[in-house]
C-alpha cells in the first residue's frame, strides 16, 4: 500500500530518506531560473545559460531545471514553500546559516545560544538519527552521509553511533563493493575547490551503496554544492548542481522501486537549511541573519505515507523543527520526541 495511515506503533518496515540541498532558494525550486542573474555577466557562468534553463513562463522553467522534481513528486507527493501562493516554511532559528539549519533539521528544536557557529564542536543536542539508533528496533539500522566534513560533529558521530561518510572520508570494512573501492580511489584524485566540501557525487554514490548492501531504515543524504558555488558567485555551476540533484533524487526512488527492502515501504523528505538573498541581486550568494529572507526555506515528501497532493497553495506555515518529530511520528516512535517544541506534519491528510 503505497499511502497509508499514520502509525500507531512502531513499525520496522518503515523506511525514511532524509535529504537536504544546502542553501537552495524556493525562488529557483518553484519559478526555475532567475532572470537577472543569468543575464548578469558579473556572476561567474552566466553566459550561455538562457539557451540551457530559460523558458517564458515559471513552470516551463523549473521543470527544464529539476524535472525529475516536477515531472514525478509534484504528482506523486508535496512541495511546500511557494510563497506566491500562501504556502509558507521557515527555520525557527535566528541564525540563518548551516550549522544551526541542520540541528534544527535534524533535532527539531532550535539553539541560538549554543548553536551559533559553523565549528567543528560536537553538537550537545540529540538528533532524530541518535534517538533511533538507540532503539533496539533500529540499532545499526542508521546511517549518514554528506559533503562537508562538520557532519560528524552535526549528528556528533562519537556519542551517536551513527556511522557518518562526509567531508573526504572513505568507505571503510573489509566487504567493499567494488564501486566503493572505485569511489576510494579516485575522491583523492578529484581536487575540490571548496576546501571543506566534497563534489556530491561522491556523497550520492557511497549513500547509494551502502543502501544496496547494509539496507538501512534511516538514511541521511546531505548535498552541499548548491550553497557552495553559490558562495563562489557561480550561477551556472549553482543550477547545473541542482539539475544534478534532481537526477540524484530520481536515481534514489527508482533504486528503492526496484528493491524489495524499500519498495512501496519508503518515505522521502527533502528540505534544506537555509534559504538566500535577493536584494540587491548580488545577495543571491549570501545568507545569515543579516540577509533578508534567508530563513525562507521549502520542503518535499513523497513515497510511503504521503498523500498525493502536488504544490500547496494554501494559506499555511510549516517550519523545519516539525521534520525530525514528522519522522518519528512515521516510525511509530512519536513518544521519543514527546518534548519537542513542534508537531509532526500530517503529510497523510490532503490541505
């Protein structure tokens, strides 16, 4: 049964990916490609980019960018976050940069006071991940995976237990796929120019094997390249990354249709930590607390427990500290999450 009803018990069939784009606009997610920037021969890449993403109206535009996004989940699941409709997501934190995004995201509570900081400290909250881990149900059955080497300290891989490949880590144990001892040897070989960041790919593809050989429950996959060469003041490399994304997310729901494991039993949430600037045009490279708008981020669900219901138009809010109590509540382990400050999402009932 592909939608079903919310649990009321824990149920160790459940599947969950979690997802986050680092720093990826709603304004490039529901209206594609932004005019002003890519005429704008200031940002690195901008030429040739009308004949690659533009179209004349928004909805040609954002499904040249991520069709797999707008071809597939918004019949088969929900996006929220077009503000031009009244569908509204925030982040609850003050900070409005990555560290504080994904403790939110991921322990559903905000902590200005502690998490003000993109430090390598362990985070002295606990995640969704760790509260599942510590369940004999799911024990072993978690696994993390990122570009940026602040991960580990993020889910605080030490007292977790939650193996987290991110930054430049390898695949380690001695039953390597073959494609992993691949991937092993040539991330050395493929220089970054993001310093703290590897390229997705290499993300993507040890998240995708270990799926096919651990099968775990509750994966965690965070792309970083959009924020990145954001960052750089690359629009190009920006939307070419979020078109590869698109093909990453489609990569993922045909390898868990086509696995027994996960078939028809998986639940994919997609968010992301921060939204950006976009006034003056120039603030498109920039977030924090200082850039308006920034704390205006979107979400998508689709798979097991997910209502068809495509883009919301109504007048609503929804905030990122509701993600990590929502993916308890589809485990039937709602009662670990009983003093966080927010309400899981009821993505089973039509808005």
């Amino acid at each position: 049964m592909l939608f079903g009803q919310w649990l009321t018990a824990q149920n160790t069939d459940q599947k969950v990916i979690l997802i986050t784009m680092d720093g990826y606009r709603w304004q490039e997610l529901f209206t594609g490609a932004d005019e002003g920037l890519i005429s704008n021969g200031d940002f690195k890449g901008s030429g040739g980019l009308k004949t690659q993403f533009w179209a004349n109206t928004a909805e040609e535009r954002r499904k040249t960018l991520m069709p797999f996004v707008w071809g597939f989940i918004a019949k088969e699941g929900q996006i929220h976050g077009n503000r031009a409709l009244g569908s509204k997501v925030n982040l609850t934190n003050g900070m409005w940069f990555s560290y504080p995004g994904y403790n939110e995201i991921l322990t559903g509570r905000a902590d200005d006071k502690r998490i003000d900081h993109n430090d390598k400290i362990n985070n002295p909250n606990t995640t969704v991940l760790e509260l599942l881990n510590s369940t004999a149900e799911f024990k072993g059955k978690v696994f993390a995976f990122g570009g940026w080497d602040l991960y580990p300290y993020i889910i605080n891989e030490d007292r977790s237990g939650v193996p987290v490949n991110a930054g430049f880590s390898l695949a380690e144990g001695g039953d390597l796929s073959e494609k992993e001892r691949f991937l092993n040897e040539i991330q050395p070989q493929v220089p970054s120019p993001f310093g703290t960041v590897r390229f997705d790919a290499f993300t993507h593809h040890y998240a995708l094997e270990t799926m096919k050989k651990h099968h775990p429950n509750m994966v965690y996959i965070a792309y970083n390249q959009t924020d990145d060469f954001a960052h750089m003041g690359d629009y190009s490399a920006y939307l070419k990354s979020a078109q590869v994304t698109d093909s990453f997310l489609k990569d993922l729901w045909e390898f868990t249709q086509n696995d027994p494991f996960y078939k028809d039993r998986t639940t994919f949430i997609i968010a992301t930590d921060h939204g950006r600037g976009t006034q003056p045009l120039a603030n498109w490279k920039n977030h924090g607390a200082k850039v308006e708008g920034a704390d205006q981020v979107w979400l998508m669900a689709f798979g097991n427990q997910v209502k068809a219901q495509g883009e919301a138009t109504q007048t609503g809010q929804l905030y990122n500290n509701q993600i990590a109590p929502t993916i308890l509540k589809w485990f039937g382990l709602e009662k670990l999450g009983k003093d966080l400050p927010a309400d899981a999402i009821d993505f089973s009932s039509p808005k």
